[in-house]
C-alpha cells in the first residue's frame, strides 16, 4: 500500500528536477548567446575605431611630414639671402636657388572630410579631446597654406626678384616665424593625439608599412590603365590619319 506513493512521490521530484535543469540551461544559452553577441559587437566597434583613429592619424603625420619639409625651406631662402648680402655676384645661382625653395605643402582634404563630417564616425571613436583636437589640427594645416604658402608665392609675385635689392629687402623672417609657430602647433596637437588614443610610434610606422604595400599593391591597376591609354591614343591617331583623306 504505501510503495506506489514512495515511487509517485519520486517520480514528481525527478520531473521538477528536470524541468528546473531545463530552466537553468535555458538561461545559460539565452546569456550566452547574447554575450557573445555583447562581445562579438565590442570587438567590431573597438577595431572599426582603431581603424578611424589609425586613418586620421596618418594623415596628420603625412601633413606634418610636408609643413616640416616647407618649414626647412623658408630657413634655407633665409640662409640664401644671407649668403647673397656676403656676395652679390652670385646674384645669378643664388636668385635661381631661391625659386626652387620656396615652400610646397601637399595633402588631400579627404580623410579631413570623412572624419568632421560624419557624426558616425566621431561617435565611433568616442573620445570628445581626440575630436577636438583632430579639428584644431586641421585648422591650423588649413591656415598654414593660407597664411604662409599661399600668401608667400602671392607677394613673390608682386615683389621684383629680378635686382639683388629687392631679393635681399623681401622679409622671409615672418613668414619663418609664422612657420614655425605653425608647425611646432600641428606637432603639439599630434602627439597628444598619440598619447590619448595610445597610439605608439612603432604603430604608426607599421600602419605607414602596410599603407605603402596596398599603395604598391595596386600599381597594377596603373599599368593597366596606360595599356588602355595607349590603345585609345592610336585609335585616335587612325582616326586621325583617316580624316585627313
């Protein structure tokens, strides 16, 4: 009489059992699935903002590469000037040095227009000093080719260089300090970059590595192109040749 109740009261406990690991394991997939999920989704965002960062990074470290390489050359029309007031007779060598030294900045304002542009991208980084400072340094590039290159070749073109007297007269040392200022500015506001966004310089000359290898990489596409170029020249030239008869 009581052994049926002792397996029924078994039974009960077993099936509560089972229902309560099925509970538990459903639990543990759910949170697992959405973990991995969590952290599937913080290593895309975390690569995707390495990738902004490494991007505008290196084309803060292209421009300043030339704003340092023009600096130097506003230094050496100084020193030209210098090396003119000693001797005039080189009037000849010195003035036709001094056209092949005037300073040249060259960059693309792409990577500039994709990060101020793009509110996706600024909160992708997410740091607000990086964003502000990324902006500055793009101000100060932008006002570097307006205020000294720009403004230099502008008078050059006003002043005679054709006499020693004017040559020696032109005031090269504002725009040397304007340069100066500009540049140690641009420097400033990348290595905080750098340092905020914890960017070493063996990862910017890695970056610079792989960037020149896609560079070499598609040279392919250039050879292709002239191929076409060629072929499209002497069709032209038949057709040419054709009209003439």
């Amino acid at each position: 009489m009581h052994t049926p109740k002792t397996l029924k009261s078994g039974s009960g406990m077993s099936t509560a059992k089972q229902l309560l690991l099925s509970i538990v394991a459903t639990s543990i997939s759910i949170a697992l699935t959405f973990g991995t999920a969590a952290v599937v989704d913080s290593n895309k965002k975390a690569k995707e903002k390495r990738e902004i960062v490494m991007m505008v990074m290196y084309d803060m470290y292209n421009s300043l590469q030339s704003f340092e390489q023009a600096d130097s050359m506003i230094r050496r029309s100084m020193n030209l000037q210098l090396r003119l007031a000693e001797d005039t007779t080189q009037f000849s060598n010195i003035s036709n040095e001094l056209l092949v030294s005037l300073p040249f900045v060259e960059y693309t304002e792409t990577t500039e227009r994709i990060f101020s542009s793009n509110i996706e991208t600024i909160n992708t980084v997410g740091n607000v000093f990086f964003t502000e400072n990324v902006a500055d340094f793009y101000r100060v590039r932008n006002h570097y080719k307006t205020m000294v290159c720009d403004s230099l070749f502008h008078h050059l073109r006003i002043d005679d260089f054709s006499r020693v007297g004017s040559t020696l007269d032109f005031n090269f040392m504002t725009y040397a300090i304007m340069s100066g200022g500009f540049v140690r500015n641009m420097k400033h506001l990348f290595d905080q970059c750098k340092l905020m966004m914890d960017v070493s310089t063996d990862d910017m000359e890695a970056y610079r590595k792989e960037r020149m290898q896609m560079e070499e990489n598609s040279s392919g596409d250039n050879e292709e192109w002239t191929t076409v170029f060629e072929e499209l020249k002497a069709l032209q030239d038949k057709i040419n040749k054709a009209k003439k008869k």
